[in-house]
C-alpha cells in the first residue's frame, strides 16, 4: 500500500508542477500583453496630446485673426459710416439750391445714403455727429461742400443754357 501511496504522491506532486509551470507560463504570456498594451497605450496617449497641443495652437491663432479682423471691420464700418455721413450732408446741402435737377439728384443721393447704411447697419446721423466733434475740418468741408454745390448748379445753368 505504501508504494502505490508513494506513487500516487509522486504523480501528484508531478501534477502540480505542470500546473504551476502551465500557470507561469500564463502569467508570463498575460505580463507580456500587458506591457504591449501600456506601450501601445502610451504611444496613443502621446500622439492624443500632441494633436491636442496642434489643435489648441491653431485655435489660438484663429481667435487672434478674428480679433485682427474684429478690429480691421470696426475700423472699416466707421470709416464707412463718415463716408455716408458726408454723402448724406453733401445730399441735404443740395436741397438749399433752387435748381429742381439738383433737388432731384440730391433726394435721390439722400435716398441711396440712407439704404447704404441700412445694408451695412450703420447710421449716418450718428456717423455725422461723431465727425462733427472735429471744427477745423468742418469748415473745409463746409467750404468744400460750398464750392462743390455752386459747380454743380454752374454746370446745371450751362447745361439749360445749350438746351
């Protein structure tokens, strides 16, 4: 009995060896994926950063472009708006001559102006009222302005007199 006892703990003892081994050897094979997959993770987690890093770069070149442009567009809208403003004081100092053609043309002026600011949402009168908190150029203006209107109702007289 002793030997079959014996034999029977030799198999066992032979058993769990392979079975340790078998479990080493998954263990092993388990540690392997597993440092494969932290290496693969830390590739990606780098590659993540740095398109987050491009990504965040570009979007700060884009908020200052249209800062840039933000500011060139405000610039533009009020140089805009005096434009219209002058075209609009232009218009309504036509309205004093008595020459009905350049009444005419005036309101017609007038009318274009004000359907120019409302497509560029900008509003002469208040244009104008920034562009008059400046007296010496209003009275070169007003001159101008003057002179312009006087040539324009000469030209409207000579014209009527070579009908």
């Amino acid at each position: 009995k002793s030997h079959t006892t014996s034999a029977s703990i030799s198999n066992s003892a032979s058993s769990q060896k392979k079975a340790l081994l078998s479990l080493l050897q998954e263990m092993r094979t388990l540690e392997g994926r597993l440092h494969q997959q932290s290496h693969d993770y830390s590739i990606e987690r780098t590659a993540l950063m740095e398109s987050l890093s491009q990504q965040s770069n570009y979007i700060t070149q884009l908020e200052h472009s249209n800062q840039t442009l933000q500011k060139q567009n405000g610039t533009l809208q009020k140089q805009l708006g005096m434009i219209l403003s002058k075209l609009d004081q232009f218009a309504k100092g036509c309205w004093k001559f008595s020459s009905s053609s350049v009444k005419k043309m005036s309101e017609a002026l007038h009318i274009q102006v004000q359907e120019w600011g409302r497509l560029y949402h900008i509003d002469a009168s208040r244009s104008s009222s920034s562009s008059s908190s400046s007296p010496p150029s209003d009275e070169k203006e007003q001159r101008t302005t003057t002179t312009t209107m006087e040539k324009l109702q000469t030209m409207h007289f000579q014209i009527k007199q070579l009908k």
